[in-house]
C-alpha cells in the first residue's frame, strides 16, 4: 500500500481582493469538541472516542509473506540438498556398478585365459607324447637296422681279419678252456686244416688252461671249427657259432632298448 501526496496548486487573482473571517471555523471547531466530550462509555466503561484505523490485516499479511517466504527458501535449501544426496548416490551406485562389471568382466577374462592356457597345455602334453612315440618308433627301427649293419660288419670284418690269422682257432680254444674245471681230461675235435696246428700247440694249452687234452681229427669240421668235449657236455668254440652268438647278443641289445 502506498501513500500518495497530493499537492494543490493555487492560483490568486490579482485583480480581485477576499476577506476570510474565522470568526464562524472556531465556533464550529468548538462544538465537534463538545460534541466529541459528549459521547456515552461502552460496556467497559471506556468512551467511545475517534475509531481507529484498522492496520493489523496489513501487518499481518507482511508477518505471513515472511513466514511463506522462509517456508520458500527452506524448501529449497532442502531441495537442493536432497538433489545433491540423490546425485551423490546415483554416482555412487554407477561407479559401484562399473567397478562390479570391471571386477565381472576381469573375473571372466580370467577364467577364459584359464581354460585357453588348460587347452594349450592339453595339445603341448598331446603333441609331446606323439613325438615321443614317434621316437621311440624311429629308434626302434633304427637300432634294428643298425643291429642288422653292425652284425654285418662284424661279420665281414671278422672273415677279414681272420683270413690270415690261421691261430685263431688257438685263440678261441684257448678262452674256452679257462672256463673249463682244471685238471680233468677234454677231447678236442677239430677240422683238417687246423689239426696239425692244435697237435703242435698241444702242451702250450695245458700248461696255459692246467688240463689234460687230447687232439683229435673230425673231417666233418670245417677251419676254423673246434668242438670241446667233456663227460657231460661238447662245447662248440667254433669262429661262426662265436659270430652268429655275437650277432644275437647285438639284436638282443637293440630290442631290449
């Protein structure tokens, strides 16, 4: 509510003059006084005097619009506060979130790394003992073959170097007879080309084996062929049985591998 003075503007007129008697205002003045004093007393026994001017719904309606404006602003400061612990949360529950779909996620790349590695190994141990078999395989064809050449060798080479060595069948006899008991008697049968020999080397064998031996001739044995004979056994000392044993024992090496 605003208050609104109002100004009058008065304009004389010079030409004329007026005459203002107050004579009349202060005897009316004088009786609105009296008349005013004249008034009855209410219930209360107060006068009833001028009525006074209502102000108290302008007061009031100030008071209010304060209040409704603290109201206002406390609502928004709540507001606020409630919107930042909403979006505090709502951050929290997205990076709770992303953290457990990180943790998710490496958990299983994890697990699918495991499994990866679980294959590979699985393939590497496969492919290994395939390759082991396989070498096993390859060797084992290779030591037969190899048994087969050294045989052969032997063979051959023995038949070389024996061609001119015409006391071997001294040398075989010889290794023979020391596993033989001493002192007992044992007949040796050998071939036609290798009797004189063995007749002449006679008494060299019994003082080198210490048993008693006789020589005898079997034109059913080839050179190099000798055959020890004792009471209960015959011993074949020949330079082929001596080979083709030694060409056994080679196979048999080979398989035992």
């Amino acid at each position: 509510m605003s208050n609104v003075i109002k100004a009058y503007s008065v304009r004389y007129e010079t030409n004329s003059k007026m005459t203002i008697d107050y004579s009349n205002k202060d005897i009316e003045i004088l009786a609105k006084r009296e008349s005013m004093a004249s008034q009855t007393k209410d219930e209360q026994g107060f006068e009833v005097g001028l009525q006074a001017v209502v102000v108290d719904s302008i007061e009031g309606d100030k008071h209010l619009k304060e209040e409704a404006s603290k109201i206002i602003e406390n609502a928004k400061k709540e507001a606020a506060i409630i919107l930042e612990k909403a979006n505090e949360e709502a951050r929290s529950i997205k990076e709770d979130s992303y953290k457990q779909s990180e943790k998710l996620g490496y958990e299983e790349g994890i697990k699918k790394a495991s499994l990866e590695i679980q294959h590979i190994k699985e393939e590497l141990a496969a492919e290994k003992a395939r390759q082991i078999q396989e070498y096993k395989n390859m060797l084992s064809g290779i030591e037969g073959q190899l048994a087969e050449v050294i045989a052969s060798l032997v063979t051959k080479l023995t038949g070389i170097l024996v061609e001119d060595k015409k006391d071997i069948i001294l040398y075989l006899l010889e290794q023979a007879l020391f596993d033989c008991n001493r002192n007992e008697t044992y007949t040796i049968r050998v071939g036609k080309g290798d009797y004189d020999l063995l007749l002449s080397k006679k008494s060299y064998l019994e003082e080198k084996t210490g048993c008693n031996l006789q020589i005898s001739l079997d034109s059913q044995l080839e050179q190099k062929q000798c055959l020890i004979e004792t009471e209960s056994k015959v011993i074949d000392c020949s330079l082929d049985v001596q080979l083709d044993n030694l060409v056994k024992d080679i196979k048999m090496l080979s398989s035992l591998n």
